[in-house]
C-alpha cells in the first residue's frame, strides 16, 4: 500500500508557506488505517511498552489505537484547561508559533517505559515538550513514533538521542 498517495496535502495551511499533510484522507480509509497502526506497532512489539503518551490532537489519534495494538495504556498531552486533575505545564516553540501543554501529574509512574506518539515530526518542537514532561514524570522514553516525518526540517537531528521511527517521509 503506498500510503503517501493516501495523504492531501494543503498549501499555505495553517499559515501561508506551510505545506499541511491533512491524514483525514488516510485515515478514513479502513485499510490504509489498519496498516498505519500495524506498521507504527511493529518496531515496538515485545518492547515492554507500559504507555503511550499522545499530544493533542492528531497525537490522540494515532496513540489510541498504537496504545492498544501494544497493549499499553494511553496519555494524552492537552492544551491548556483540559484536563481535570493536577497537571505538569509546559510551553514550547513550533515552527510557526508558541504552544502550551498540559499532562496530569499523576499519568506516568516512575520507571514506565513510554512511548510518544504523534502524526508528524517537524522540527520536534511538540515531541521534545512531550519528552520534558514525561521524563519530569519519571518516564523512561522507549521511542518515537510518527506517521509522518518532514525530513528537510531537522527534527530527527534534534531528538537524536531517542530511537525515532516514521511511516511516510516528505
């Protein structure tokens, strides 16, 4: 299955001179969904994965069914507000602006093996504030996990220290 053909892509979106990977394409396809999830489990199987740990919101996506497909655990990472109980906050830089997320304080016990999820890697803005809390949590990162990697913008380069997989390169 060729899964790029799967994926939109939407110019000058959400800012112009972004080149927006719109997975809805991709994703309403039964198929082509199944496959994703199978070919983002399979590196991290027999992993000892205790959560999966997904950004918002794209990152839900992806996390809840990879969480099940190891049978892990789920964590979302929220904007601001959303969740309901004591959080850990935390504010990063995107490549087109600011952002702020939260996860609660009690998601991730000390020592579990987590894996982070999310459909794109960038510049890995996102995934290294996902790093910062999870491991102020005392999570151990087990991997990195995207549906979809931009290569020409550097994110591999600067998560180098974690073992990264994608699906779909741009």
């Amino acid at each position: 299955m060729d899964l790029k053909e799967r994926i939109r892509v939407i110019e000058g979106f959400p800012v112009e001179g972004i080149s927006f990977k719109d997975i809805t394409t991709l994703l309403k396809d039964k198929d082509y969904f199944k496959e994703v999830i199978d070919k983002m489990a399979a590196p991290y199987r027999g992993q000892n994965i205790d959560l999966v740990v997904g950004p918002e919101a794209r990152g839900f996506v992806i996390g809840a069914p990879l969480a099940y497909a190891l049978n892990a655990g789920f964590v979302p990472i929220r904007k601001p507000g959303k969740l309901p109980a004591d959080t850990l906050r935390y504010e990063y830089s995107l490549e087109y602006g600011k952002g702020i997320l939260e996860i609660h304080r009690d998601a991730i016990v000390p020592g579990q093996r987590v894996l982070i999820v999310d459909d794109l890697l960038a510049t890995g803005g996102t995934v290294e504030a996902a790093i910062n809390m999870v491991k102020q949590l005392g999570g151990e990162i087990a991997g990195l996990a995207f549906l979809i990697e931009l290569t020409d913008l550097g994110g591999r380069t600067r998560l180098a220290d974690y073992n990264i997989t994608s699906v779909v390169q741009y």
